[in-house]
C-alpha cells in the first residue's frame, strides 16, 4: 500500500498551473455583492454523522446571510466540501472532486492578464473569473491546511470544524474581495453553536453536544482535526430540544465523537445520563438517540437510564475496534477486554433488549491471526446487532503510523471478508429471532411500491413492511414482524394507521 497521506494533491497541480505561492488571483471573491445578488451554495458531505449535522449548521449560516442552497456545482456560486480524513479512502474523494473543479487552463492565463483561451473547464464549470468561492471544510482542511491551496489554488475557503463558528466572518471576507481565507485554529473552547440550523432530516433532529476528542487511539486523526473536546452546557442544550419540540420533532440524536464523556461546563454540571433522562422529559420528545459511546466512559448509569426512560432509545453505539488485549493496548483504547465485556454484561442484563452495535478495524500493525481470532470470538461472545467493520488505514500524525509490522494489503481485505461474513451470520439470526414480535417503528420513508413504508425501531433496526394508510410520514406504528434479513426487517402494520397524538 501507497504512503497513507498521499491523497493524490500533486495530481491536482496540472502542469503549467502557476503555484499558488506565486500569488495569482486565480479566484476572484465576487465583491461584497454574493448574498445581495442572491448569492447560491453547494454543500456535499463526505463522512461520519457529526460532519453530516455540521452541514446542516453551515447550511444555515449561509441561508441566513441569504444564500440559496443549489442541488449542482455548475449552478453554485459558493462550492464546499466538508471533507472526512479518518481513513485514507475518505480523504481522496475530496481531491478527486477538486480534481473536476480545476479551471480550464487558459483562464489561469486570463486571470494573470495573459493573452489566452478563455473557454470553460471542459470537465466541469467552474469559471475562474466569475467568482466562484471554492471551499474546503472539516477534517481534510483541517489536516492539510494552507497546502491545499498550494496544492488546488482554485480553493479559496479552507476551515476545520473548530473554526466553523468563524465562517460567517470568513464568507464575509471573501464577498468583501479577499482572495484566501482560513480558520485552521484548534485550540478554541466554544463549540460551534448558530442561531439557525437547517436540518435535513424532518424525523431526526441532530444535535452535537460535546465536540472533539481527547483520547489518544493510536490509529486516529480526530483529535488533531476536530481538537480537544469541549461540551456544551446543559442548559442550552436542554433549551435547543425544547424548541426542536416546539417545532414537531420527536426524536433526537446527541452527537459526539466520544457522547458520553460529556462534561457539562455549567455549574449544574450534569452527567452525560442526567443529560439523557432530562432530554427524554421534555414534552413531545418521544426517543432519544446518542452516538457514538466510548468504553471507558460507559457506566451503570447510562443502562439504568434506559431501562427507567422508554423515551431513551434502546440501542448503544459501543465502538470496541479489537478482541486481542495486546492490539487494543497498542490502539492505546484505554480498556482492557474484560472490562469492554463488563460492560457489555450491564446491557445483556438490562429488562429492555438493548441493540448493540460497534466499529472494528482488522489489520492494525502487528495484528497477528490469534489477535484476529480473538476479534472473531469477541463477535461471537457480543453478538452484536450492526458492526461497521475497517481495513485499519495508517493517517498522518497518528502515533501508529510508525509502527512496526504492517499488514500486508491482501491480509486486510481477507481478514475483513470473514469478519463481515461472520457479522452477518450474526445479524440474521439475532434478526430472524424477532420474527411474530410486535415494534414500535418512527415511519421516515415511503417506498416507491404501493403500501410499502420504512422506518426504525427504538433499537434502530430498519423495518420495511406494508400498510395501507395514506400518509403515515412521521408517525409511530406498531408493526408486527414477519421476516427478517441480516440487514432489516419485514413486516406489516397491525393499524391502518399508527398515528400518535
Ligand atoms: N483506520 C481504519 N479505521 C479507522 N477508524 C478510525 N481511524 C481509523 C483508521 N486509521 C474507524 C474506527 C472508528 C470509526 C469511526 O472509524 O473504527 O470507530
Ligand atoms: Fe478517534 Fe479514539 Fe477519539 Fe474515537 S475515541 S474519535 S477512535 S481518538
């Protein structure tokens, strides 16, 4: 395999591309003249479910200074990328789709006042003289920083999330006519707040309450590109639900990369369960939702509030990456695997039946087959309920990347196979064991077949099943189960209509 941080950038400099340390105005910010003149963003999304409610806080901040949101690239006048970097895979897309956004050649030239051919890109439209900003956001600008204008100098926005309360002021920068702007700091303690958030999902409200991570895994960018975890205070968050209430929703999601080593800076200072029982009493909310947990910080607590709550949605997020002790002590886990099944216990011995899921990597340097096999016996000893399962991906800066011992490529993918294959075993039969049960299922999908609708149980299980009401979008049905597969369910509606007051 390829050097880990080789995301392609020198690709991107095309030859006879001035550098952009040559200071040419390749992008010129439209001046001061974007929002009035009704002003359109493209905003794709690449990555995890914090990155995905991030875009929905950017979304906003932009709709509130009087952008319109555009479904292309070619129709936009600002176009951003909220880039991912946890795995080497996720950090190419974003310069491969820069790749597509380079400006044709000759508009360079026209650019540095150069006789020259002034046709568009072929491959795509992005028309360096007529203003386009160009963006970068999250976790690739805020791992590569500067260098990507180096390296793509037809970008003229580049920001980390720790910087993304900056944006307004950053975007105000670039209609005020400033050629490059960034917001690369780390080290901020406000977590990125806005007044309006446009959210995506009319189901699902997300809402990030702790943000960053201070563990150290050996394998992981997060804390150098998200920073040092800050939580949000209580009361606002408690006060953001009520509204979110207020608005019709009914099911929340907290966000963070590490949930539930939420630390209430105010002085009520509630933990992270407190914070869970407190938001499911808020009237009209009906489930709420958390990920991702770590290990360390999950306690006796968080299964005692979801046995006592029904309102906290029965499923845990328990990200384990390794069965071996040796290797989750090289991952620097902080947690041993005994302790990881102690709490595993907590939840198999809770009234409710809590859905667990997890996050595994194989081929972590020095992984040997017996630390793989006891990966697999940890699967079998967990039957977990989902497993997003990796080919581990060396990542600048991280602490494994110098290590030792390697695994080669082949050994991943095969490790991977049997793991997933494993998984989904697991899966089908913890599924075909809910067949005749009745669930409570949040309907958010209608499939194009007529009476077919989907939606998910508390447990996050997705259900397809049949009825024949008209409009059901929203509601809570009871659905009886009659099949399953490994990856969802099938069932029908016991009403017509499951609609809740
Ligand atoms: N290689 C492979 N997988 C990784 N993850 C994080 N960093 C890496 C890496 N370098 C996985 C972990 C984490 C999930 C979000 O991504 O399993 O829980
Ligand atoms: Fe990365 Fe570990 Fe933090 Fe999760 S807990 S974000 S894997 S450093």
């Amino acid at each position: 395999m390829g050097k880990s941080f080789d995301i392609g950038l020198e690709r991107l400099t095309g030859a006879g591309l001035p550098s952009a340390s040559e200071g040419v105005p390749y992008i010129e910010a439209s001046r001061g003249d974007t929002a009035a003149a009704g002003g359109t963003f493209y905003l794709e999304t690449f990555g995890c479910q914090m990155n995905e409610h991030d875009s929905e806080k950017v979304a906003g901040v932009l709709l509130a200074r009087g952008y319109k949101q555009v479904e292309t690239p070619e129709a936009a006048k600002v176009i951003l990328y909220n880039t991912c970097s946890i795995r080497e895979k996720a950090a190419q897309k974003v310069f491969s789709r820069l790749g597509e956004l380079r400006p044709f050649e000759g508009q360079l030239a026209a650019a540095k006042g150069l006789e020259g051919d002034t046709r568009l890109n072929p491959r795509k439209v992005v028309n360096a003289g007529g203003g386009k900003i160009i963006g970068v956001l999250g976790c690739v600008a805020q791992q590569e920083g500067q260098e990507i204008f180096e390296r793509a100098p037809w970008v003229s926005l580049v920001c980390g999330s720790a910087s993304y309360r900056k944006l307004p002021q950053l975007i105000a920068e670039l209609e005020a006519g400033n050629r490059r702007v960034t917001g690369l700091d780390i080290d901020t303690d406000e977590t990125f707040e806005t007044e309006i958030t446009r959210r995506d999902n009319p189901f699902r409200a997300y809402l990030t309450i702790i943000e960053g991570c201070d563990k150290a895994c050996s394998y992981c960018v997060v804390p150098f590109t998200r920073g040092p975890e800050r939580s949000r205070a209580s009361a606002s968050i408690l006060q953001e639900v009520r509204q979110l209430a207020d608005m019709g929703y009914t099911e929340i999601q907290l966000l963070g990369q590490t949930v539930n080593s939420y630390a209430d800076p105010s002085a009520r200072k509630m933990r992270f369960s407190d914070l869970l029982v407190a938001t499911a009493e808020i009237p009209g909310i009906r489930r709420v939702r958390f990920t991702t947990s770590h290990p360390r910080d999950f306690g006796k607590d968080i299964v005692d509030a979801i046995e006592d709550y029904p309102a906290i949605c029965e499923h845990v997020h328990l990200p384990v990456q390794s069965g071996s002790p040796a290797v989750l002590r090289a991952m620097a886990r902080t947690y041993t695997r005994e302790e990881y099944l102690e709490k595993i216990a907590l939840m198999k011995s809770a009234k409710r039946s809590i859905g667990i899921t997890t996050d595994i990597i194989v081929g972590f340097p020095g992984e040997t087959e017996g630390d793989f096999q006891e990966t697999l016996s940890l699967m079998d000893a967990v039957q977990y309920d989902g497993a997003f399962c990796f080919k581990y991906s060396p990542r600048p800066n991280t602490p494994s990347l110098t290590m030792i011992d390697a695994i080669p490529e082949e050994e991943k993918s095969r490790r991977l196979a049997i793991l997933l294959e494993r998984q989904r075993e697991i899966q089908r039969s913890r599924n075909e064991k809910l067949v005749g049960d009745l669930l409570e299922v949040l309907v958010d999908g209608k499939s194009k077949r007529e009476n077919q609708w989907s939606g998910h149980t508390s447990s996050n299980r997705v259900v397809n099943f049949s009825s024949h009401a008209e409009n059901i979008l929203g509601d809570y049905v009871q659905v009886k189960v009659t099949g399953a597969t490994p990856n969802s369910l099938i069932g029908e509606a016991l009403t017509g209509t499951g609609a809740q007051p």
